[in-house]
C-alpha cells in the first residue's frame, strides 16, 4: 500500500474521532486510550519520540523546560492502538526514514511530497507533545519550595506564561489533533527548515505551539519547524531559526 493511501486511512480515523477523543482527555487526562483514534482494544506504548531518532544519543534523556526535570526518551510513552502506532504512524516513520537514507542533504533536496510528510511527522510529536504535557503534573523540583496545590495541575497549564487559562491549553490541544488530519501541508513548507548537519549527537528541543527543533545526527539531518508562524520566503524562516537554535545551544552550554 502507498504512503498516500495509508494516510487517508489516519486522516479518515482521526475526523472521525477527534471529539471523542479530545472530550475524553480533556476529562481525564490519563484516559487508558488511543490518542489518534480513542480505541481501547490492543493498547500499545507509543513513543513520544520514536527510538530510532535518538539511536545514538548518549544522553538519552530530555529536559521538560516548564519543571526543569530530565525525562528519558525510552521511558516516555503514550497510549495508541496497535494499528495507529504501528500500522500507521509506524508506516509514516518507516517511510521518512527510508527518505532520510536515500536523499543526502548536503547536495540534494527532498521532494514537495516528502517535505509535507516530515511537516505531518512533526505535527505527530506536538500533538504527544500536548498530551503527555495534560498527563504529567508538575513536579517538585530539587531544593526548591514545594506547593502541593501547584503539583495538581498540568504540565501544559504552564507552558509560556503562567497565566495560560485552561480554555487556551484545551484549544491548543484540539487544534494539535486537528491539524494531523489536514492533507496539505504546502502552505506550510515556508516554515520548515532543513539543515544539513555534522553533529555527532541527538540534539531535540521543542516549545509547545511555537517550534521544533530535532537534530538526526545518523541521517546528517536536522529539522526547525514553526508550527504557527508563517514567513513570506524560506530565507526569512531560516534565519528566525538559526537564531532560536544559537541562542539555545549558547544557554545550555554555559
Ligand atoms: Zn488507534
């Protein structure tokens, strides 16, 4: 079967389903369901970050920026059925992998379809991203005063400024889910930077409703992704990025 047919079959799953679903996690946030489709029979783990990204990662942990507390990729799963994480989530990653190992950035561009694949494949880690952030609470952090009122609520009431209303974080959810089951990406291509890279190491960081970056230190790859900013040309979004990624890297390393 084509990668296109099979992202009919995940669209056609999620429009059907995504009120039920987010209804449900917005109710209970730990609901024991498939977050792409809702089902209950054959859960699996789904990674939140896929194994194979971070093979060779010697860190193998990432640090959830709103608690300041390392997490460990492996660990960090979510529910989906076997056919939504597998059959077609899986199909999606095992598709763009194969791309990965084909096209070298260095000298070569990937195709439009491609390109509005890895804009679906990034979505895909927002949208977990949202979720796990609505499962997790906020933790006591090191040495620092604990209020146990606060370790009650959501990660994801915490992202950006503290004064993130639930009705904003629930929409924001909604609409990550949404997104996944929109066909085109094209007008979205402006937002999506490839860097050819040398690194050696697994390099991730994400900011809910605002960007990605994810480095494929195997594939020599590495993907900046606005996921609500537009820019008129690709120059102007490249520049945004590098600038976000320098500034990260410059913090961390001191
Ligand atoms: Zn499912």
């Amino acid at each position: 079967m084509s990668i296109q047919l099979k992202l009919v079959q995940l669209r056609k799953k999620i429009r059907a389903n995504k009120k039920k679903i987010t209804d449900a996690i917005i109710a209970e946030h730990s609901a024991e369901m498939c977050i792409i489709c809702g089902s209950q029979d054959q859960l699996t783990r789904e990674h939140v970050i896929p194994q194979w990204v971070y093979n060779r990662c010697t860190k193998r942990t990432f640090e959830t920026t709103t608690n300041g507390i390392y997490q460990t990729y492996n660990k960090t799963t979510l529910p989906a059925c076997k056919d939504c994480n597998s059959n077609l989530l899986g199909y999606l990653e095992r598709h763009l992998k194969h791309e990965f190992e084909r096209v070298d950035v260095s000298h070569q561009e990937f195709t439009h379809e491609t390109l509005e694949l890895i804009i679906l494949w990034l979505e895909t880690l927002e949208y977990k991203f949202q979720v796990l952030d609505l499962r997790r609470n906020l933790n006591k952090v090191k040495g620092a005063e604990y209020i146990p009122f606060i370790g009650k609520i959501p990660i994801a009431m915490f992202q950006g400024s503290m004064d993130t209303s639930p009705a904003k974080v629930f929409s924001n959810f909604r609409s990550a889910l949404q997104v996944l089951s929109v066909k085109s990406k094209a007008d979205r291509l402006n937002s999506l930077c490839i860097i050819h890279t040398i690194n050696k190491d697994f390099h991730f960081f994400h900011s809910t409703n605002n960007f990605i970056f994810i480095e494929l230190a195997e594939f020599g790859i590495a993907f900046f992704y606005f996921y609500k900013q537009s820019f008129d040309d690709h120059s102007a979004a490249t520049e945004s990025a590098m600038k976000i990624v320098e500034d990260h890297y410059a913090e961390t390393d001191t």
